[in-house]
C-alpha cells in the first residue's frame, strides 16, 4: 500500500553529516525506517545505501514525480582527492540539479 511506503518514509532520527552522509550546503540526511531522506532545497529524496569489500550502490527516489536514479560501483577507489565516494556525491548532487529539478 501507498500509505505504508509513505509512513516508511517518515524521518525519525537526522544522520549526523560524517563521511557517509556528505550534503552540500542548506541540504541534509535524515533516518527513517529502513530507509534514509535526503532533502536539498523543496526536493525530498528516499532511498537507501549500502557498501561492502569494494562495493558501493543505493538508489533515491522523488515520491512526488516518481523519478528515480541506481548506482552501483564494483570498486571503491581510495584515491584522497578522486574516489568513488566524492564521485557518488558530485553525481547525486548533478541530477539533482539537472534531473529532479
């Protein structure tokens, strides 16, 4: 049902910004049951994220228009200026900015 996805998508604890939860100014992550919310401007993202011996992958969808994006990665490079984790970052950033939008 609909209204169980939605109360799913409730937020009930705010993700400390550390390595694995990194927002751009005036955005931030919240935690909801078995999900997280990502909210950057008037957009709410809901999705989910999980990393394991290289692996990284999550999705996020806008429950208002139903658009969606998955990524997954089979490497996590470490490099200190380019790695996967800030690439991830700069693409969530960039569809939001030019696809959710």
């Amino acid at each position: 049902k609909r209204s169980s996805l939605e109360e799913m998508w409730k937020p009930v604890l705010p993700a400390s910004p550390n390595e694995n939860f990194v927002s751009r100014s005036g955005a931030y992550d919240e935690v909801a049951s078995s999900f997280f919310v990502h909210t950057d401007g008037k957009l709410r993202l809901v999705g989910h994220a999980g990393w394991q011996n290289g692996f990284r992958s999550h999705f996020y969808i806008d429950p208002s228009t139903r658009s969606a994006y998955v990524v997954a990665y089979n490497t996590d490079a470490q490099d200190k200026t380019h790695n996967t984790r800030s690439f991830d970052f700069e693409l969530r950033d960039e569809l939001i900015d030019h696809f959710f939008q």
